[in-house]
C-alpha cells in the first residue's frame, strides 16, 4: 500500500514534469508580482526576475533527470537480457 502511496509523488513522463513545471511558473509568477508591488523599483523586478529564473533552472533539471531515468532503465534492460 505503502509503494502505491509512493508512486504517486514520483514524475514518470514529460507530460507530468510539465505539468507541475506550470504550477511552478504560476506560483513564482504571482510572488514576483506581489515582490514588485512590495518593493517597488529596480529591486523588486529583480526579486521578479529571480523567481522567474528559478522556474526555469528546475523545470531543466526536472526534465533532465526524467532523460537521465529514462536511459538508465533502457541501460539496465539491455544489461540485464
């Protein structure tokens, strides 16, 4: 029950990293509007622009690791039979 439970919080396909890479955006975006409202000027559309950035590293490093799974496993398959 437990591994079901688990599987859930696991990103199996591209569709899924984007998916959860959009939430990710909608979030980041909305603290950076609140960060240019709060500090208004040049730091606040910094603080914009690094939440915005931030996004971006990790949807790469989300997608990367999905490829880097998913050719593990082709690796393993191969080795295995």
């Amino acid at each position: 029950m437990l591994t079901k439970v688990k599987r859930l919080f696991v990103i199996k396909t591209r569709f899924e990293a984007y998916l959860i890479i959009f939430a990710l955006a909608l979030g980041a975006m909305t603290r950076g509007a609140h960060y240019t409202v709060e500090y208004p000027g040049v730091g606040g559309y910094l603080l914009f622009a690094a939440t915005a950035g931030a996004v971006f590293l990790g949807g790469a490093k989300i997608l990367d690791a999905i490829r880097y799974e998913r050719e593990a496993a082709a690796t393993s398959q191969d080795s295995e039979g």
